[in-house]
C-alpha cells in the first residue's frame, strides 16, 4: 500500500482540499482502492460527513466506526498507526493522510510516507513558513511542494530563492469532482514531471 502524506505549512493553506483531491484522483481516475484518513484535531471530515451526508445524492455511506463512504474514497476520521497496518491488510492499494499543520507529534509518521507533499501558501505573510521548511526537513527529505494560494510573482520568486518546485494547485470549488485542469495537474504530480 503506498502511503500519501500530506502537511500544511502553516494554517489554512488548503491541506485538507489537496487531500481530498488527491483521494478522488487516486480513486476515481487512477481506479485504486483508497483510504483518506484525517491524522489532525481539526475534526474537518466530520464537518464534511455532515454536509454530504444531507445531499440528495448519499454520496456518503456509514462505513464503520469512525469512517464514511464520499465519492469513491474511505474517509477515517481519526488516524493512528494501527489503522494503517488494519488498512494494509484490507485491500487498500492507497492511503492519503491529512495531517493538517506540520507539527512536531506527526513529524515521524509523515516522514514515513511513501511520498510526502508539503501544502504551503506564497503569500507575503506565509512564505517564510515555507523557506523555513524547505531549507531544512524538506529538503532532507526529498518532499514535494504544492500551493493553492500565492501570486504567480510570489511563487516563481520563491521557487528560485529556496531551489524548489511548487506545483500550483488548481482553483476549486469541490475537491472530489476532479475537471479536466485538475486531472492534467493531479497527472502530472502523480508522474512526478512539475
């Protein structure tokens, strides 16, 4: 099972859309089996089970105890390594994480994510979040940097400064419908060719 780490530098950088995004691509385009676990006190997936689970089309199905059916993705409310070997052993091909903030108590696991992305936002008031971590874990560690947020000028100017790629995230209104934009975007990610 590959496991997908996902980290926001800093709050409100849209962590939680990319990983929805990247759950519905895995799931519904790539067609693998695919677990979307929420490893954060954000509580955000409750919210989100909550909404769809009002929608006249029942996207969202009781699963077990602390998960629900969206779209074509597994979302568990509440992550911890015994879920991970459990999700293993079940069949799942793929399991995103959204960790929320990066944070010193999910540092380790993050870091033992098959591929890890770091969610950061080029504006002028969060840019240093992202230099802060570029210059160190992240670049031991080989992470992949994604944006929603941040002016072309702002990211451009950081990719020279700090050496990296950042893949700009495509605006969205719902994360689980992937568009032909988000599809070409989430395809190029996903085959490693920013």
């Amino acid at each position: 099972m590959i496991l997908v780490g996902i980290a926001g530098l800093g709050h409100a950088v849209g962590t939680t859309h990319f990983a929805l995004m990247t759950a519905e691509y895995l799931a519904g385009v790539k067609r693998k089996k695919t677990a979307l676990v929420e490893w954060n006190p954000g509580c955000a997936f409750r919210k989100i089970a909550a909404v769809y689970g009002g929608r006249e089309e029942n996207t969202v199905r009781a699963e077990t105890c602390g998960s629900f059916h969206l779209m074509e993705t597994v979302l568990y409310t509440e992550g911890d390594p015994g879920l991970l070997i459990r999700l293993g052993n079940t069949g799942y091909a793929a399991c995103v994480i959204d960790f929320g903030v990066m944070r010193e108590e999910i540092r380790s696991e993050y870091f033992r994510c098959t591929r890890r992305f770091a969610v950061a936002a080029a504006t002028r008031w969060q840019v240093a979040d992202l230099a802060e971590f570029a210059a160190g874990e992240g670049k031991k560690s080989h992470c992949e940097y994604v944006a929603s947020f941040g002016g072309r000028r702002q990211l451009d100017l950081a990719e020279r400064y700090l050496g990296i790629r950042i893949g700009r995230v495509p605006p969205s209104g719902d994360p689980c419908v992937i568009d032909g934009k988000t599809m070409a975007f989430l395809g190029r990610l996903w085959r490693g060719g920013l």
